[in-house]
C-alpha cells in the first residue's frame, strides 16, 4: 500500500504512515488524519485523496496561511503525487511512496472492510489514525478515562521514557501504543456506541496537551476560553459566550494542563503564587488562578491569537471601522503621533494596537514591551521586552515600568507598551515628550474623556509628588490622539471615537472628536446597527501637511 516518510527537519527524526483511506488530513487540528502541531502549520493544512480515473493520489491546500509546497512549488491547484514525490509543510518534508500494485478496487475493498468491522465493533489495526463510523459517538464515561489514566501512569515504558528529550509526534506516538494496549484490555467495559478514535485522541490530549481545550484552540470560531472549574467551561463565539459541552475530568487534571501552558516559558504557580500570566505558543493569552484564591476549583481563561494576523483590511470588513477612519489611523502613524488605544477588556485594543503597530515605516527602530508577549509586528527591525515574575525567593521580578526605563537605554525611535496600568504611564509620557514620537500603549477606560482621567491617576500611582496641573501639562502636550475601542452589547468590537488631545484650556482637557460611531437602531437578529460619521474638525497636523505638499485626502473628513 502507499505510505508516507515523514521527517522533522529540525530535529531529523523520521516516522512512516501508511495510507490506509482514500481521504488523508494533515494538520494542526487534532481531528486530522497526521497531527502537526508545530508553528507554520494550520488547521487544516492539506489533504490526500485518491482519484479514481488515474488511480492515484492527489494533494490540496485547504488554503492554508503558509502553503503547501510540492518539490519545491507551492501548489495553487489539486496536484497528483508520484512515487517519490516530496511535499513541504512548515518544517516537516513528506515523501510519497506510491504502491504501484495498489488499484481503485483494493482501495474500496479495505474501505468496506474496515466498516464492516467497525460495525461488528471489531477493533481495526493500522498504523495511521482509522476511521470510525461515528467520529463523536456516545459521551465517553469519566470511570473509563480514569482507568487509562491510571493505568497510563503505572506503564513503565513512559515511566522510563525522558519526554523532554524527544519530539512532540515521537511522544504522542509512543503513548498511543501505550494507550491502543490499554483499550484492548479493557474493550469489554466500552460502550459500543463509544467512537475507539475519539477515545484515543481524548485520552492523548489529556495526557501530553491541553485536554479538551485541544478541540476549542484548534477551532477558529471561538476566541476566547474560560473553564471556570473542571465541569464549567465556557467559550466566546461570534462575540456571544455559550456553556461548552467540553469537560475537564477533575481539579487535579485543570491544574495539569495549566502547568503544561506556564512550564516552557519559566513560570511558576503554587499556593504560594495562585496566580499566573501566559501565552501559548501561538501568541494566545493565558491567566490562571488556583487555590487558595479559586474557591470553586483552578480557573483558566485563554483569549486566543487568530492563526492569521488581522489586518486593516480584515478590520473593515467586520465592520470595526470605516475605510475613512482607516486612511486618517495610518496617516497619523506615518506622520509619528503619539497615540492611546482606551477601551474595557476583550474590545480588541491589542488587536487594533497590532495593526496600526504595521503602519510604521520599515527604518524606524521599534521597542514593545509587554507583560506577555502578544504584539507581532512585520517588521525585522523590533526588539520584543517582556516582563519577568519574581523566583521562588520572590525576588528577581522585572516589571514593566523597568522594561520602559531600560528601552529608552536602547535607541528607540518608537516605544509601544502592551499596556499602561501602573506608574510606567509617566514614564511612557516622558517618552513621548523626549523625541520618540510615534510611540503608542493601551488603557483600560470606556471613553477618551474617561481615558484621561485614567492616564491622570495611573501617573500619580509612579509615586511622584506631582501637582495635577503638572499631570495634565504633560499629558495634554504627549499624547495626540484617543483611539477609542468599544465591544458593543452584541458582541462586535468597533472604534466609537478618534479624538484629538487639544492644548488644555484654563487647566481642562480639550478633546475634539474627529470621528466617531453613530448607533441608529437594531436589526432582527439583535445586531446594533450605526454608521461612522467625520465630525467635520480637522486637525491642525492635517492643514501643516498639506503646507508641506504632503497630500492629504481631504474627503476622509466628511469636507
């Protein structure tokens, strides 16, 4: 039969698959045939299939974010696969092995074969992922997956196997002999209307990944996770959160899974420190709490990075601005405003902050700093900071008002701060006002009046003895401009305002709106209707450009 060598080209290990099904998923998904759970790997990446009039396989790219490339040419159409034929995804190189005695009806015969066993619930052997009759099946009973466990536990040949020293796919494929062996003895205890597959795939994920929060990471509709205890888990899609029907086990296996998220990146939780700040390897955001300060057991919520950065384009199309309020965003980038993205949490600052971060131009020096790193900038000259908690003696910890001292050391022509909510806010503001125009952060406030008041207290909590005249002296001459964000009650993320920080008049903020969104009504499904209005104010930058040649498209403003 046909197969496939696939080898890790950076760490060279090689297995072998053999194709067994007239259809083959490869991906980063747990529901594909071949899981690849490395960076550069989508979802659903490609797939094989067998083409009946020439009796081969074929390949497609299920539009993936990197390509699919076969002997070195990305594929833009289905491609047949020869004897030989090397196919590249990420940094895995796949050769096919074609069986040249293999036809259509051999094909078809062990298609029929192996469901006619899986109706007789008959166990089916073979080296790649089989397919059952129902991929779901019935609820799988928590007594049977704790009888794995344990017995998993007890087996002394990942007793005895050192996981840190080899590869995710070698780890997941000796514990899955371990696993198959397992349900073998016990088969006589598993529902038959129990999907063997999922069971496996289940018991795996809550082994050596994130349990059933493998299934919600790998589906894109979903953007945020919260398991408020082990039985409790809830999901954001489509902006609206809905119980899921996913369950962790018990406390002990949400505690476990937290630890395999916070490990790599050096972090610690215990009763001595419940609580923790993280990131997937995605870039996906984590916060963890445990007990004592978790009454109802470990909570963990996962706002997840979209596999594919956002950009301004992907944001109009939602509908989070119009095309006018775009053009004026990347005009004030370009023109090296300093800016505030305001707005409450989960209404997409960061995100916006991401894009407009894509407007600086390719020579200018950027340093962000972050409390977990999320901003992910196209350019090549960026430096990333990110904060460091303190050691199990409580000492060593690097916050981010240190990260923003120590970037002015390093040349910045730009500074971006993931997030101002302490006394790096007047650090930041002394940036600003010494030659890094251009720089930018996020505040938590729900309007840009609301967002002064709030950059005015996170300057008194630096724990200098300022007047507040003095405050708001150097706030009004930092910033330039409010970029407000709001999640309206639907659920969508919109920009409500940009507003121009005006010099202060008699000791009070002036702030002139330039844009805003205007609400007008709710349709049927319950979605808030609005359009976004110029105000007519133009900015006196605007009119200095155009002084200077500078083109500007006047029309952007409603003139």
């Amino acid at each position: 039969m046909p197969r496939l060598l696939i080898r890790n080209k950076v760490d060279g290990r090689i297995r072998k698959i053999d194709l067994t099904v007239n259809k083959f998923t490869i991906g980063k998904s747990p529901e594909n045939d071949l899981v690849l759970a490395r960076p550069g790997i989508s979802s659903s990446h490609c797939t094989l299939y067998f083409y009946p009039p020439d009796k081969k396989f074929r390949i497609r790219d299920m539009g993936s974010s990197n390509g699919t490339y076969v002997d070195g040419a990305r594929i833009e159409s289905d491609t047949v696969l020869d004897h030989g034929t090397r196919i590249q995804i990420g940094e895995f190189e796949i050769q096919y092995k074609a069986d040249r005695k293999q036809t259509e009806s051999d094909l078809d015969h062990q298609e029929d074969l192996k469901r006619a066993l899986a109706d007789e619930g008959v166990a089916v052997e073979q080296t790649a992922p089989e397919r059952s009759v129902s991929e779901e099946g019935g609820a799988i009973p928590v007594e049977i997956k704790k009888e794995i466990h344990e017995q998993l536990l007890g087996d002394r040949r990942l007793r005895h196997m050192d996981f840190t020293q080899v590869s995710e796919e070698e780890a997941r494929e000796k514990t899955r002999e371990v696993v198959e062996e397992i349900i073998k003895g016990i088969r006589k205890k598993i529902p038959k209307n129990i999907s063997r597959r999922r069971l496996i795939r289940e018991i795996l994920d809550e082994a050596l990944g994130l349990g059933p929060l493998e299934d919600l990471l790998s589906d894109s509709s979903v953007t945020e996770i919260m398991v408020n205890r082990y039985d409790r888990i809830y999901i954001e899609r489509d902006g609206r959160l809905q119980l899921s029907e996913k369950r962790f086990i018990e406390d002990q296996q949400v505690v476990q899974a937290i630890q395999r998220i916070i490990a790599p990146i050096g972090r610690l939780i215990n009763e001595s420190s419940p609580m923790v700040d993280a990131r997937l390897k995605d870039g996906s955001r984590v916060n963890a709490v445990i007990s004592p300060l978790a009454v109802s057991g470990p909570s963990l919520t996962i706002r997840k990075f979209p596999e594919n950065r956002l950009s301004m384009e992907g944001l109009i199309s939602f509908g989070s601005l119009s095309p006018a309020m775009a053009s004026f965003l990347e005009l004030i980038v370009r023109e090296h405003k300093n800016i505030i993205i305001s707005g409450g949490t989960g209404s997409g600052k960061t995100t916006l902050l991401n894009v407009l971060g894509s407007y600086i131009p390719e020579g200018d020096r950027i340093v962000t700093v972050e409390d977990v790193a999320e901003l992910q900038l196209p350019q090549d000259h960026v430096v990333n900071l990110e904060t460091k908690p303190p050691n199990l003696e409580g000492e060593g910890a690097v916050e981010i008002r240190d990260l923003v001292r120590n970037s002015l050391r390093m040349r910045p022509d730009r500074i971006m701060v993931g997030e101002c909510r302490g006394g790096e806010a007047l650090d930041m503001l002394q940036a600003m006002n010494t030659g890094h125009d251009g720089s930018m952060t996020t505040l938590h406030a729900n309007t840009p009046v609301d967002a002064m008041g709030r950059l005015e207290t996170l300057v008194l909590m630096s724990g200098m003895d300022l007047p507040s005249q003095a405050i708001r002296t150097q706030i009004s001459s930092a910033v330039d401009l409010v970029v407000q964000q709001t999640r309206l009650k639907d659920g969508a993320r919109k920009v409500t305002y940009i507003t121009e920080i005006a010099p202060l008049d008699d000791g009070e903020f002036l702030l002139q709106d330039i844009f805003r969104f205007q609400e007008t009504g709710m349709d049927e499904d319950g979605k808030i209707l609005g359009e976004y209005l110029p105000t007519g104010h133009i900015p006196d930058f605007v009119h200095e450009m155009n002084q200077r040649g500078v083109g500007v498209d006047m029309g952007i403003f409603g003139t």
